[in-house]
C-alpha cells in the first residue's frame, strides 16, 4: 500500500503541475493578446473560429471580433404610439 501511494502521490504531482502550467501559458497568452487591443481581434477571431458551432455563429456571443455593432436591447415598457390609461 506505502509504494502505490507514493507512486500515486508523485503523479499527481507531475501531472498537477503539468496541467498548472499549461493553464499558467494560456493565462498568459491571453492576457498578452488582450492587452494589444486592437491588433489581437484577428487573433481572437482566429481561435474562436476553431471552436464548437455556437462561438463560431456569426451572430453569437464573440460577434465583437468581427467587427459588427451590439444591436441595442429593446427597453421594456409601452410600446411606441401608446400611452399610460
């Protein structure tokens, strides 16, 4: 039982950082890109582009990268022509 656990314990460990430093990297490429502005969108586009259908829908939720304007959110209450009783 002592040996499994210490082979247990050292993979986890190996493992653990591994995926630690992986995810450090992509922190770290994205805060890099993020800070470049303008000139990382065509990046960002280009990463987005090899995701699942929903994030590459050109009417999705990263519709910013491509340079297309947030349509304004209806406001709530009456409705034009009519007025409060």
């Amino acid at each position: 039982d002592t040996r499994e656990e210490a082979v247990l314990v050292v993979n986890l460990k190996r493992y653990g950082a591994l995926f630690g430093a992986a995810g450090l990297t992509a922190m770290g490429v994205f805060f890099t890109l993020a800070m470049r502005g303008g000139a990382a969108r065509a990046i960002f586009a280009r990463i987005a582009s090899l995701g699942p259908a929903p994030l590459r829908d050109r009417d999705g939720p990263l519709r910013w990268l491509r340079g297309r304007p947030r349509q304004r959110p209806r406001s709530f209450g009456a409705a034009p022509g009519r007025g409060a009783p």
